[in-house]
C-alpha cells in the first residue's frame, strides 16, 4: 500500500538525523524515518521533513487491536500514539486503523 506524504519542511531543525543519531528510525517504503520531539522526521540531503500522511487512509483487513502492550513499537507523534507494525507506521483512529 503507498501512502502519498506531505513535504513540509522542519524549520530550525539543526540535528542531523542519520544511523546511531540516538533516535527511533523507522524504516517507511523508500525512506527511514526518524522520531524527535513528537514529529516524524524525513531526511532529504541535509534537510529534515515532517513525514505526514496526505490525507486519511485506512489500513484494510488489519484485525489487530493496538495499543498498550500489544507487542509492537509505540511513537509518541504529535496528539497520538502510532505503532510500527509489519514497516508500517499505524495510528488508531475511530475504530481502524490508518496507514501513516
């Protein structure tokens, strides 16, 4: 499933986001990307983008209940909690889940 992103820039964003940086990266179709501050970060040359999903998509057929202690990685991002699940980054959303 592709999920079309947003590109929007991360102003002042002085920290190069890169392999051993100390942040979770998340390994997200094409690209890795990094959780910092409660953004998902995309690294583009020496530019880091917020990595957000355009619009509202659904993960079909996902029958998996997440949530505290459901045995995958949860990011803190932005109002919510995500789950990476199967190189997938997942957000419960009003009973399903969406791809992000």
């Amino acid at each position: 499933m592709k999920v079309s992103t947003e590109r929007r820039r991360h102003s002042d964003h002085d920290h190069v986001h890169k392999a051993g940086c100390g942040h979770v990266a998340i390994p997200h179709g094409d690209h890795v990307d990094y959780v910092h501050d409660r953004c998902i970060h995309r690294v583009e040359g020496t530019e880091a983008y917020e990595c957000e999903p355009a619009g509202h998509v659904v993960h079909e057929g996902h029958t998996h209940e997440h949530g505290p202690g459901c045995g995958h990685v949860s990011v803190p991002h932005g109002d919510h909690v995500d789950y990476v699940h199967d190189g997938h980054r997942h957000s419960v959303h009003e009973g399903h889940c969406d791809e992000h």
